[in-house]
C-alpha cells in the first residue's frame, strides 16, 4: 500500500498544542474519505484525514482488501487492497495530512472555524478547519478480541494484514471463520511458511468458494478449536499457540501447540457511529441525512459516502465517489463564495 504521509508543507501540525490546522478535515479514510482528499487538492484546499483504524482503506481493508470488485468504474475487476493503493496514490498528490490510529469524538465551531478533538494512543489532539466532511462508513470498526491475546496485539497478534511480505517465511495462524479469515489465510498460504486457520466450530460464515478455495490449497484447518494461550519464546517474541481441540463425538479436549510468529485474530468487527451521533446532525438509522449538495444540518458539515443517506441512497463505493466530489465542490464554494462550483476538468 503507497505510504501516506505524516506532514506536509501545506498543512501546518503545532507540537506544542498538538493541533492541525487544515482547510478540510476528513473524518474518515475509506474510499470515500480518500477520493474527497484527492478532489480538495484539485480544489487548492489543504485537508487532513481522520480515521481510528490504523490503515487507510475503511470497509475494504478491514474486511475484504483480497477480495475482486467488479462494480467500481474504469475496472472490469480490481482486487480490495490495490484499488485502496491506487486511492491513497491519487490523494497523495495533494499531500493530505493523515492521522491513522485516532479516534474523532468532539466538535465545537466558533463560527469562523470547526474544532474536532482526536483521541489516540498518544493522548488527545485537536484539529482546527474551516470544513468538515464525515465520510465515516458505517462507523467507528473495533475489532473483536481474541480473550487469549490479551497482551500481544502489536507484538506478533494483529488485526490486519496491510502487508503480506511482513509475514514472508513466518508461520502464520489465522482466527475465525468468516470472509476476512479465509481471505488472509489465501493471501498469506503462497508468502508465509505455514498457514493455519483455527475455529471454534465447524460451521463457517464464509462464503462455500472460498471455503473450498482454502482445501484445495492444502491449507490446513483446525475446527472446534479454542487458543488456550499465545506464548513467548526466550526473546519474548510471540513463538507459539496453544490450543484446545473438542472431539465432537467424545467431547473430549487434547491440547496442541502451533509454531507462530504472527497471530491474525479475524474475528470481525463492531461497528458504531458513537461521538458523531452527538454533533448536532440529523442522524437516523446510523446515517446522516444530507441535501443535494451532501450539506449536513449544520453549517460547513458535509457527509458522503455510506454514512450519507437521502431518498434513493445506495451504498457502494461508485457512489461515495460521486459524493466525495460533490461534497467538496460545494465546500470550496462555501468557504470562497467567488470560486466556481464546477471544479473544470482534472483532464485540463
Ligand atoms: C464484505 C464486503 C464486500 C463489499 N463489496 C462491495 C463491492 O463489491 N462493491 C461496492 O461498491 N461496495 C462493496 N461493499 C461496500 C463498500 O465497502 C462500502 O460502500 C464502502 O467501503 C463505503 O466507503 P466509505 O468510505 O463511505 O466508508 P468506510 O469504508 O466504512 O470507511 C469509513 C471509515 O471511517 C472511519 N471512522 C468512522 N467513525 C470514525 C471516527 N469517529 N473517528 C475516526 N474514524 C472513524 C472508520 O474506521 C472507517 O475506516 C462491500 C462491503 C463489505 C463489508
């Protein structure tokens, strides 16, 4: 995945109070968040992108980034993780500002500028801008814990998979039984030394292809099986698995242990609007309720993308695309009445 980047010339973070000033805040780094990045460069507005998962990409990255799209204009099939890439590229040609890993919960408008609270692993920080625009998905995704790996998420258990090479020659278990497992478990099976994939039952909520996909690459699948522990080796690297396999018929319990240096918890997210039902919008149904132009009830707030919703809304990624570049020509028109609402062609 193109890295994004921490700091730039046009956007100006202040260390002493930890606050970014930028034109535009996104609040949220999935496809939409990421095309409205690219489209206020086109427009000459600086703008930082919010997002409390730890990687840009939203829906996608979280839950199906190897997974074909056959839907989004220009490809007739584009895999999850490299339209993600190709987004992040297209803003970053703008320089946007990103702050992955950061939580939005306040805002506040002095009627001149917008202030959003961020919180993240580093403590509260604030951004000051002039517009917002809430491509927040279908919200804020915590993942679900694996009890056992109370401890090491970060050092050998993640959540995510943002790059395989990371996990080349290691052996790899992978927990869970829906869509995200089997597709790590696929992703990593060619680059890993060994793939593993654990579940507590039989039954599986993935899809029956890529179930079958998973067997007839030899993948080995462990089911009615709980991981007991995650152990350390004598550096305190993450070393092994153990776990605890229920024969169905005697209900009897052995325990195995696996070799793995890295522990992928797939066990699906929860999803929540949480602060941003508390901003003073209309918000139904989990869904801000928005006008022609993407405009929110409150001045200088737009949303687009899944979290917008009016009559005939459908969510899909084409969509948010057409709302991100709506939102953010009405923005500059708002914050500079003399601009032009048709931004003219990129092709210009
Ligand atoms: C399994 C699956 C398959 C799909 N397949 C397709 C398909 O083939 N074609 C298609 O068009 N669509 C598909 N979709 C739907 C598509 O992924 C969504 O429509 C799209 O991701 C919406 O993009 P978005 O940017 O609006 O929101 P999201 O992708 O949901 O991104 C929103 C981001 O906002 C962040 N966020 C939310 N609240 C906060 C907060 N308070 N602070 C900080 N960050 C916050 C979230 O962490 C998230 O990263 C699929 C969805 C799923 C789950």
């Amino acid at each position: 995945m193109a890295e994004p980047t921490e700091t730039t010339e046009t956007n100006r973070t202040t260390d002493a109070t930890r606050t970014t000033e930028v034109d535009v805040l996104i609040v949220g780094a999935g496809p939409t968040g990421l095309f409205a990045a690219y489209y206020a460069g086109f427009r000459g507005l600086s703008s930082a992108i919010v997002d409390s998962l730890p990687e840009t990409g939203g829906q996608i990255t979280a839950m199906y980034p190897e997974k074909m799209i056959y839907d989004v204009a220009g490809f007739p099939g584009v895999r999850g993780r490299d339209l993600v890439k190709g987004l992040v590229e297209q803003a970053n040609q703008w320089d946007p500002q990103y702050l992955l890993g950061r939580k939005a919960h306040g805002l506040d408008d002095d009627g001149e500028q917008l202030t959003m609270t961020l919180d993240g692993e580093s403590g509260e920080e604030a951004v000051r801008a002039k517009a917002v625009l809430i491509t927040a998905g279908i919200g804020e995704f915590t993942p679900r814990p694996l009890p056992a790996g109370d401890g090491w998420l970060g050092n050998g258990m993640v959540h995510f998979v943002p790059a395989l090479d990371e996990h080349a020659g290691k052996d790899v278990v992978v927990v869970g039984g829906g869509d995200s497992a089997f597709d790590w478990v696929l992703a990593l099976h060619p680059v890993a030394r060994s793939v593993t994939l654990v579940h507590r039952s039989a039954k599986f909520r993935a899809v029956e292809s890529i179930i079958q996909e998973a067997r007839e690459a030899g993948i080995r699948i462990i089911t009615d099986a709980e991981v007991a522990e995650l152990r350390g080796g004598a550096d305190g690297a993450l070393a092994e698995v153990s776990l605890e396999i229920k024969d169905r018929d005697t209900k009897e319990v052995r325990p195995e242990v696996l070799p793995a240096q890295t522990v992928v918890a797939a066990l699906g997210f929860t999803a929540d609007l949480g602060p941003i039902e508390s901003w003073g919008l209309e918000v139904h149904k989990r869904s801000i309720t928005v006008d022609s132009t993407m405009a929110t009830a409150r001045s200088r707030i737009y949303a687009a993308g899944d979290v917008a919703a009016y009559p005939g809304k459908v969510k899909l990624i084409a969509t948010g695309f057409g709302e991100a570049a709506t939102a953010v020509n009405n923005i500059a028109v708002e914050l500079d009445p003399s601009a032009h609402l048709f931004p003219g062609h990129s092709s210009g």
